[in-house]
C-alpha cells in the first residue's frame, strides 16, 4: 500500500477503497479504523509524526503537529474519514473505479479526496519548510455526533485559522448554516371513529402545527438572509401516528428539522417552535402538544474580509486558480472550530451534491489543484523556514 510522497490521488484510491461507515448511523458498520491507521502509516512513510489517538472505542483520529510552533503563525487542515451507508448505490462502492477523470467510490467526495488533499498538501509544503506549525486532523464521526473534531478541541489542539476541505468544487465558502432538531408528541383522545363528541384527532391537530409552521417561514424565516447562504428554513422529516382506520389517533409524532442562520441559536428556534403551539392552542383549545429537543449544531460565519479568506484567495491564483466565495448547503465541523476561537473555512475538491448520493465521484483534477492551492496556503500562511526560501513545493 505504498503511495507516493505528496500524491493525492494515490492516496485517494487507497482511502476510498477502505470501509469507513460510520456505525452511528449503520449498525454493524466498521467504522473509520482501518482508513485512520492506512493514513496513519502513508503519513509515517512521507516522515510525518503522526498521532492516532481514539475519540471513542475503536474510532481513531489522526493527527500531525508539522513544522515549528515558535517562529510563525499555526494552521490547521481538517477532514473526516468517515462516510455514510451505501444502500441504493450505482456503482461497487468502495473500489475507487476511474472513468472519464472521476474516481468513483463512497466517501471519494466527502471527503476522502479532501483529507488526501490537504494532507499531499502538508507533505510538499514541509519539503519547502515552514517557520510555523501546521496542524493536519483527520478525524471521525462528522456525519453523525462530531466527536472526532470534539475530542481534538477538548485536547486542546488550537490553531490560527483552519480549513476544513470539505468539497467545495474549489470555491471559498467561509458560511454554512446550523440545524437544530425538535420532536413534537401531539395528544389527541382515543375512540371510535363514529365518536366525534368524544375522539380527539392528533394527527389533524398535527397538520394544523404544520399549517402554523409553514406560514412562519413565509412570514418570518424567509426574511432572516445572509449573503452567501439565503434564509432560514424548516421542514417537516417525518410524521407518524394513528392505530386503525376506525379510531381516532391518541397521538401523532412529528420530526423538525430547523436550519438555522449565523446569529442564531437552537434556544431561538425551540422559542419559535414553542410559540406556534401556543398560537395554535389558542384558536384550538383541546389542542396539546410536548416538545423534545433532540440535537443541534450551530452555523460557521467567517467575514470575507478575513485573513484566511483573503489568504486562500492568494493562494488559489497564485496555483491558476480563480477564487471565489460560495456558501455551503450542509453543516460541516468548521462551526465548531469557529465557536473554539478558530477562523475556520471550507474549501476543497468535489461537489457537495454528489455527498450520501447513489452515484459518488469526484473529479481526479481537482484534487490535483486543491493539493496545490492547500500547499501553497501552508507556506504562505506558516511562512518559510527560510526567509530567503522561495522553492515552490510543486
């Protein structure tokens, strides 16, 4: 399994081709061992020390402290290595199959070709030498609960700024929206469905929440904008009840799904939430309901004005790129990083759209220009070891 120093799409192949499902999300899954350790030993063999240390029982993070602490500024390149289920795909997933550019495989976009990226990316710029550190964290457990990124935060791992190579198609994308989940129980009263004097419907009393819920985001959430990300939103995931075709339901279970903007948090939406069962109530007495609050993960804002925008700009003309800022559509650990201190972006190969679908690949030559735009940043950012350095780790 010897790749190459500094090869990114070797090291591509050789990560998609590992089972990393997160067992979170399917029971009996590997988990992201095998990928840690395989990365772990790539990153040894290029003369990297490189830290495995678990998050959890068997579901290890990678980590290398590279360059010198003392002398320059830090950075951190993240990634996860987990991936999710692959029911209802097209294609073999996980024999990283090329064809026409694209290397196919569960996890080629999200975001095994990032995590290879960035790290072919940390080996050339160490060749060129770096006066700072730079961080590399590849870790476990994004798709589900974030305890990979939880657990290097909690060790204390910090940095100056941070990319996350999240697929990204190469833009910049400094925002994401957050997502906060609610589940409402709505009671109705059990009976014959000939008994309407005594029956309470819970799932009629639930499409009148929806009905509520649907006009606030018209009359609200749709006003609530930001400039690379659109407006706030909900949606209805999932609505269960009822017992027979003759009985009035006892109750109807509704899952909500709240994506929350820069600025706002889970308590605001679980408020909105709260309030609509209260307007509701009103105009429906026998109306009643319960809220459980179920998990939540807060939105990532990084002003474009900031260093490390500005500086992966640079970075990405200097490599014949064209930059440009885009926002994300699905949450990302950089949130985390940013509520730590940390400036965090996401920029890497790929299209978010092709994540979790039936048919997953990314493009061999984005990963190509993300390893050099990743390693150009690590120089500029950490700056030379020698001042008078100006090798290009090509």
């Amino acid at each position: 399994m010897s790749v190459g120093r500094g090869d990114a799409v070797a090291l591509t192949r050789v990560l998609v081709r590992l089972d990393s499902r997160n067992p979170s999300l399917v029971p009996g899954a590997p988990g992201e061992d095998a990928a840690a350790r395989a990365l772990a030993e790539t990153l040894r063999a290029w003369g990297l020390d490189v830290d495995v240390r678990d998050a959890a029982p068997g579901r290890p993070n990678v980590v290398v402290h590279a360059g010198r602490a003392a002398g320059g500024r830090t950075l951190m390149f993240n990634g996860h290595l987990d991936v999710v289920g692959t029911d209802g795909m097209r294609h073999p997933p996980f024999d990283a199959a090329e064809r026409d550019g694209k290397l196919y495989g569960r996890g080629s976009a999200d975001m095994k070709g990032g995590v290879a990226a960035m790290c072919a990316a940390a080996a050339r710029a160490m060749d060129a030498g770096l006066a700072g550190e730079l961080v590399i964290a590849a870790v476990v457990d994004e798709e589900f609960a974030s305890i990979g990124t939880r657990a290097l935060l909690d060790a204390g791992v910090r940095a100056d700024a941070a990319v996350v190579t999240e697929p990204t198609r190469l833009a910049i994308a400094p925002a994401h929206r957050g997502f906060a989940w609610f589940t409402v129980t709505v009671h109705g009263r059990a009976a014959h469905g000939s008994r309407y004097d005594i029956g309470i419907d819970a799932i009629r009393h639930a499409g009148l929440l929806l009905a509520e819920l649907d006009a606030l985001e018209e009359r609200e959430l749709t006003r609530r904008t930001h400039p690379l990300l659109g407006h706030a939103s909900l949606h209805a995931s999932s609505i269960e009840g009822g017992i027979g075709m003759t009985t009035y339901p006892d109750r109807c279970t509704l899952r909500i799904e709240r994506r929350t903007m820069p600025g706002e948090r889970a308590s605001d939406a679980l408020a909105e939430l709260q309030a609509a069962i209260t307007r509701v109530r009103t105009r429906r007495p026998a109306f009643a309901a319960d809220v459980a609050f179920d998990l939540a993960q807060p939105p990532s804002d990084v002003p474009p004005s900031a260093p490390i925008v500005r500086a992966i700009g640079d970075a990405i003309a200097r490599t014949g790129g064209t930059p440009h800022l885009e926002g994300l559509s699905a949450w990302t650990d950089a949130a985390l990083l940013n509520d730590a201190g940390i400036p965090a972006i996401c920029y890497g190969p790929g299209d978010i759209a092709l994540a979790h679908a039936a048919e997953e690949w990314i493009p061999v030559h984005e990963i190509e220009r993300a390893t050099d735009t990743l390693a150009r940043l690590a120089l500029d950012w950490c700056g030379p070891a020698n001042s008078g350095n100006s090798a290009w780790p090509g």
